[in-house]
C-alpha cells in the first residue's frame, strides 16, 4: 500500500522541485509529523524521491514512458506437438510431458549451424506480455542451438509475481527443471553464461547481452529477495556476480550447487525434487559490502597468505602506480587550485583505464557543457588537439575514431533544463548507468553543483552524509567514484608560493579528508613558465593499494593530457610517453 501511495503523491506533482511529508511508517511516527523531509524531483517522464529523514529513497515513472521490448523478425517455422521424440529427450532430464506443455515446447525441424544439417528440435517459446515474439532452438541427438528472432527477456518472464522470491538460472533446461521441482516462480537468462572470464574479471565486451535485466528494471527495483542460480563454473559464478551488482547485492541470494553437479537440471537428475527445493531454501546472501560471514574471506585469506597483498588497476603510470592505484568500491577525492589540471588528470585515468582494462564510466561534470568535455576527452584519447591552432589538429578519421571511443565506454549525467540536480537524483541515474551499461567508475565534477534540498541543514552535516552516501553507493555497486572539491582560498607564502591544497584545506567539511579513501592533490606549481604537474597523495585509506607521497607529470595544456616523465637532474629535461593511436 505504501509503494502505491508514493507513487501516486510523487506522479501527481508538477514538474519541478518539492518538499513534501514522506508516507513511510518511520516518519509518520516520528515526533515532528510536521517536517517535510521528501525531497522529490519531477521531469515529463516521472519522479525521483529521497528522504532525508528515513532514507526512502527510488523512482516513479509515467506509464506510457515505460519501455516495450521491440517484437522482433521471426522466420515462419511449422512447429508441432512434442514428439515422442523429444518427450524422450525430455524424460531423460527428468522433465515430465505436463511441465514441458506447461511452459508451450513444441518440437520443431531446423538447420543447426553447429550440426551442418536439419534436425529434430526442441522449441523454447519468449513471451512478451503474452505473445511469442522469438524462441530458442534446441537439437535433441546432437548438442546444438539455434534462434528465431531476438530474445531480450527473461524466459518465463510473463508468469512471475513479482511480490514472491525470484529465482534466476542460466538456461532453459535448468528453468524447467525448478518448475518440475515444483517451484514457479523462475526465470532463465536468455543466452547463458555471456562472459569469458580471464583471472576472475567480466569480458565487458559481452555487457550488450544484458539488456534481459533492463528490460526488467522496473520489476526487478521493487522485488525483495533475487535467487541467483547460474551454473556451478567460472561463466556461471562471474555471471551471478555481475547480475548481483545490477541490481542490487543487498536482495540477492547465491544458490550453491552439491558437489557432482553443475547445474539444476544436473541436481534434479541425480538428487531428486526435494534436494532442489531444499537449495532454494538454503540459499545464501549474497555478500554485501561491509557485512559478511568469516568463511567468506576464508579463500581470499589463504590466497593473501601465499601471495601477499595485490594492487588495484594502474593508472597508467607507473611512478603514480607507487602512489596509488586505482579500486572499485572506493571513494576518491581529488582537490587542487583552480586551473590546476584536477579535472583533467581524472579524465586522463578515466581514458586510460578505458584504453587498458576497458572500464565504462558515467561523467557528471557540471562545469563543461558536454560536446566540449567530449572534445577534451577526444583530444586525450588521440593525442591531437580538437580545435585549430598553433599544432595539426586531429583528422577527421581520428575524431570518428574517438567518437567510437566515447560511446563505448562513456556516459554523461546532463541537466538539460538548466537546473541542480540533487544528490538523490544523481544516485538514481548512477543506479541506471550500473544497470543500464555496467559502468565500474564515476566522476562528479565539482560536489557545490549538487543541491541543497534543505537549506537549514548545516554545510558541514550535509557534506558528511553526502559523502557517506557517495561512499556507501560505490561499495554497494562496486564502482570507483572521483569527487572533485574546491579547496578554500589559500595565501601566498613568503616566498610567493602558493601551498598545496591538501584534505583538510577543502572547502565545506573536515568529512573530505575523514571520509575519503583516497585523497589525491593536482598542484602546478608554475603553470605559466612550466608543464610541470605534481601528483599529491595525501591519503590512502589501505596500505596494500598505495601510500602518502608525491610525484610528478607532464601535462600538456594543447590536448590537456598527461605523460610521464623521466626526471634528470631536478626535472630539467623530460621524456614524453606517447602511446596515442596510430592512423
């Protein structure tokens, strides 16, 4: 009842920025019931609330803005009761001629590019909103599969009550085999496993086989509890993983396989109903950051007993990379005097991480309009700049190859109506970029572009429960997060030197220094007379990923980039890296 009062008082509001009192159970008790603590934003397509007082926090939608999954082109197949056949086949894995007319299998003839010739299928119907719109195909004497059409959905998506426990397994075979279990609430990725798994990271280049969860995403933020059964090997436990950090690890539950089996199917054949069912119950939370059990750490511990403490991502430099390196699920501050190169050296990692491990970002930077921090990131990414001037610019060739770039790998957070978006609002459209295209880093640009939804809130208190919020989001989904803050006006020493900003020198809060996990300054000390740019790293919150110290770049002002350079003498001459793109 609560889900459908908010829905109905944040889509009733007209467009704009609203306080109003939130409906939770926690608030209407409280003993200020006259506070106005939800925060609401509303555009054309719906609503985003947060509430400063009980932490509800989500997002509404008009209905006719919902996304329909696009039918698509099947080719005309002549499709017939099952056969014995494949009745056989069926009974063989335990599935019964009743489940399997459950769920509509037809058999089929086929061609099977893996077989080199038609044969004898089995047709495993997706549904959208009740009608057929692609199938999969499967070979019954031979291991083979085939498509008509393009599935985009969960298998069995339009059976689901969305209020009970959803179990979610990695094939056909395996859905039928929890639905002859006796269990009905499932459904089943639409392609398997899609990631190849190199020394336990996700392959992002199969991140478009993901669109079956945004397709899903308005049911899948409300439901409570997500059961995770994809198969017992290295594509299928990446595969949980990835799907967990989606949509969330604080609902999802791990269902683990006996030893002998790889799969439901494989426990229902050799184990029985019962055994699976009892897995279900036995299902595991998936851990969430900052909460788990002791055994969970148990294989990480004997790894870090005979190997030693890893590093995160370089930066790409390797003189930075004795500083710091680059970890999901961490906060990074970065400060600096204005016109330093802050901004810049943030862009810089973003691309360089891009280049090398192919990680995907969401920008929100408040304080370049788009298509010209898209063009500072072409010129980085080339290593020409954008506009005319004193050097060759890039071809145009180069800037359709950065343009390619840029849409792989980035997205940008843009308030087109001019306004402030608020804290609440930002985090909505970082949860759709995790979802959405699976980005593993973030940046805010600066944080006093962010509003203020109460006013009477002291700086000092706002800035720390943003930051914990920040900090919070990055561990939940796994992502790293650059907040880039202003540091107060600082006086020249006697000398004429201007200090370097450090975490405590930031304007707004003591919380920059306390809250960050990283703390990192970009200082020019002459940036008239000399590229030179030091690296400050003023804080790392683990000892295993860097350590306080400083180093320095070289920051080209042209193409606004940095290189490493080789220090002889005190940095009289330096060695430029140059490893743009080749034409």
């Amino acid at each position: 009842m609560e889900n459908l009062n908010i829905r109905n008082m944040v889509l009733n509001l007209s467009v704009g920025q609203h306080k109003i009192h939130c409906p939770s159970f926690e608030c209407r008790e409280r003993k200020k019931k006259s506070l106005k603590t939800l925060s609401v934003k509303v555009d054309k397509e719906g609503a985003v609330f947060f509430c400063h007082h009980c932490d509800l926090s989500g997002s509404e939608f008009h209905e006719q803005k919902k996304e329909v999954v696009p039918m698509s082109v099947m080719k005309s197949i002549e499709e017939k009761d099952l056969t014995n056949n494949s009745l056989e086949w069926l009974s063989k894995r335990g599935i019964s001629e009743k489940t399997a007319k459950r769920i509509g299998l037809k058999s089929v003839t086929n061609y099977i590019n893996s077989v080199g010739h038609e044969t004898e299928c089995i047709m495993f119907p997706y549904t959208n909103q009740g009608q057929v719109y692609a199938s999969k195909i499967r070979s019954i004497k031979e291991k083979g599969f085939a498509c008509n059409g393009s599935p985009q959905t969960f298998f069995n998506i339009d059976t689901i009550d969305w209020e009970q426990p959803l179990v979610i397994c990695e094939g056909e075979v395996d859905l039928i085999s929890f639905l002859e279990a006796g269990y009905s609430n499932v459904v089943s990725v639409p392609n398997g496993a899609v990631m190849k798994v190199a020394e336990g990271e996700i392959n992002p280049e199969s991140d478009s086989k993901f669109k079956f969860l945004w397709n899903a995403k308005d049911q899948l933020k409300d439901i409570q509890k997500v059961i995770i059964a994809t198969d017992n090997d290295s594509a299928g436990k990446a595969m949980s993983e990835e799907i967990a950090r989606r949509i969330g690890r604080h609902k999802c539950f791990r269902l683990e396989y006996p030893d002998g089996c790889k799969d439901a199917n494989d426990v229902l054949m050799k184990k029985g109903s019962l055994e699976l069912l009892t897995l279900i119950d036995d299902a595991e939370p998936f851990p969430v950051s900052g909460l788990y059990s002791a055994d969970h750490f148990f294989k990480r511990l004997d790894k870090l007993y005979s190997e030693g403490f890893g590093k995160g991502e370089s930066t790409g430099y390797s003189n930075v990379d004795e500083l710091f390196t680059i970890v999901p699920s961490q906060l990074s501050i970065v400060t600096g005097h204005p016109s330093s190169g802050k901004s810049e050296f943030v862009d810089q990692l973003m691309i360089n991480l891009a280049k090398e491990k192919r990680w995907k970002f969401a920008v929100a930077s408040f304080e370049n309009q788009p298509d010209i921090h898209i063009a500072k990131l072409i010129s980085k990414i080339v290593g020409k700049p954008f506009f005319q001037g004193l050097q060759p610019r890039l071809s145009e060739k180069e800037l359709q190859y950065g343009k390619k770039f840029l849409q792989d790998h980035f997205s940008f957070v843009y308030q087109a109506d001019g306004s402030l978006p608020t804290l609440d609002s930002l985090l909505e459209r970082l949860r759709v970029s995790v979802l959405r295209s699976g980005i593993k880093g973030c940046v805010i640009d600066p944080y006093n572009y962010i509003n203020r939804s109460n006013v009477d809130e002291k700086e000092t208190d706002w800035v720390s429960s943003m930051l914990s919020q920040l900090r919070v989001f990055a561990q939940s989904y796994d992502i790293h997060m650059w907040f880039i803050a202003h540091p107060t006006k600082m006086m020249r020493d006697t000398s004429g030197k201007v200090p370097v900003p450090k975490g405590y020198d930031i304007s707004g809060s003591a919380s920059f220094f306390s809250k960050a996990d990283l703390g990192v300054t970009v200082h020019r000390p002459d940036p008239s007379n000399s590229t030179l740019a030091e690296i400050h790293c003023w804080k790392c919150r683990y000892s295993w990923v860097g350590k306080q110290g400083d180093t320095v770049l070289n920051y080209d002002p042209i193409t606004s980039s940095y290189a490493q350079v080789k220090p002889k003498g005190i940095y009289d001459e330096f060695l430029i890296k140059d490893d743009a793109p080749s034409f």
